[in-house]
C-alpha cells in the first residue's frame, strides 16, 4: 500500500494540482490531507472544491477551525506580518467560500489513525491534543515521542511547521510532510509524503515537485489577494515572510 501525506496547502491551488499529479504518476493508492487547505493564498475555493473531490481522510488544522465563528482570526493578537496578512485577506476567503465550504472545513476530525497489513499510522496537524503546536524538524526526541494516539502507532504524520522531516523516535516514524503550498525551509517546491506499507514493513520518502510558481503569483494579484507580497516572496524563496 502507497499512502500520500500532503498538508498545509494554504488557497495554493497550483501547487496543489502538482503535488496531486505527482502523486498519482508514483502510484499512489490512498491519499490523507493533513490540514490547512486555505489561508495565505490565492485560490480557496478550488481548493477547497479539489481536496473535498478527492473523498480523501482530512484532519482539523487551525486554517480549517478558523472558520468557526468563535475562532475568526480577528479574535486573536496577531504575532507576525504572516498572520497580519492572512487577517487582512480573511475577508475574501469568506466571500469566497460558501457556508457549506466552511461548515465542511471545521468539520474535520482532529486526528485519524488506521492500520495498513498490521502497521498503525496517526494522522494529524499539528499534535495529537491540539492543531497549533509547533513542533520544527530539530525538536527533542522527548516530544516527538509524544506524538502518537497508541502504544501500538508505529508512524504518526503530520504538518503544520511547513518543514519536512522524517525522524526515528523509540522504534517510531514520525513524519511530516511540510507544506503543499507555502514552504518555510528555504526550497520553495512544494513538499508531500509517500508512506509504503508492504507485509508489516514500512518506509517513508519525502517528495518535492517543480510548479509553476510565478503563474501562482500573477494569479494573487489578478484576485485581489492581500498580501500576495508576502505570498510571493514565499513562493519564490521557501522562506517564512516575517
């Protein structure tokens, strides 16, 4: 069994339908989102529209819950010219997205498991408890082993940091599968998964995808995306804006 991870695909929907291509000439037989499929970008409705086509598993990321009256991004303080950015472009991801759209959206479970020929995966956002903890590609050994729903999991994915990984802790994989559509480790390809479970075996491949990033870019602006500097910047760079 060929499992592909992707996450944090943030309103990105050129790089969405690269990764998803991609992903289907490596023969991919099962696909699970890891969250955060709007925010920061261009295009939310499409994306939105081509994830929910996919009838795939998706997990609860804090871009998905944001859309729960009680947790609009205008409640909170905003931290960064990241975050500043996504506010000011709330309002249009709001026009752009129908009730339904963001009803289905904070719908989604905040964590999911299965088992493939033995194998437990985990699946989630950000954490286990919660869909905003950061944990980055050089945390402690002591907190990637937290990571899990089970005594049993012998992989736990997920995404939230934008920084692809692959660690062994305690006899466990844990995985994240970066960012889909905005990149922070400085390669500004978009980044997904492949998990291959074969006979109780398994093993974990991380796969970067060229995209038509400038098509991205013109398509911000063509939108009316506030914000689509700092979009752009990343898009080229891979780097977080600030």
């Amino acid at each position: 069994m060929r499992i592909g991870l992707f996450s944090d695909i943030h309103s990105n929907y050129h790089a969405l339908e690269a990764v998803l291509a991609d992903m289907q000439n490596r023969g991919v037989d099962r696909l699970v989102c890891l969250g955060d499929l709007t925010l920061k970008g261009p295009l939310p409705k499409e994306c939105v529209d081509r994830v929910r086509e996919l009838g795939c598993p998706v997990v609860l990321g804090n871009a998905d819950a944001a859309y729960d009256p009680n947790l609009h991004p205008v409640k909170f303080p905003v931290r960064n010219q990241s975050q500043e950015a996504a506010l000011a472009d709330f309002d249009r991801h709001l026009e752009a997205l129908s009730a339904a759209d963001q009803e289905w959206l904070r719908s989604f479970p905040l964590t999911y498991s299965e088992s493939v020929d033995g194998v437990r995966l985990d699946f989630f956002h950000a954490a286990p408890h919660h869909y905003y903890v950061l944990m980055m590609p050089w945390a402690a050994n002591e907190e990637l082993e937290r990571l899990r729903l089970s005594n049993e999991t012998r992989a736990s994915a997920f995404g939230h940091c934008h920084r692809p990984f692959v660690r062994t802790v305690v006899g466990r994989m844990v995985v994240n599968a970066g960012s889909v559509g905005i990149p922070f480790d400085g390669d500004p390809r978009p980044s997904y998964a492949v998990v291959d479970v074969e006979a109780g075996a398994m093993a974990v491949e991380i796969v970067r995808v060229a995209y038509d990033a400038e098509a991205a870019i013109r398509t911000a602006i063509s939108v009316g995306m506030k914000g689509w500097e700092l979009f752009a910047h990343t898009a080229r760079t891979g780097l977080f804006p600030g």
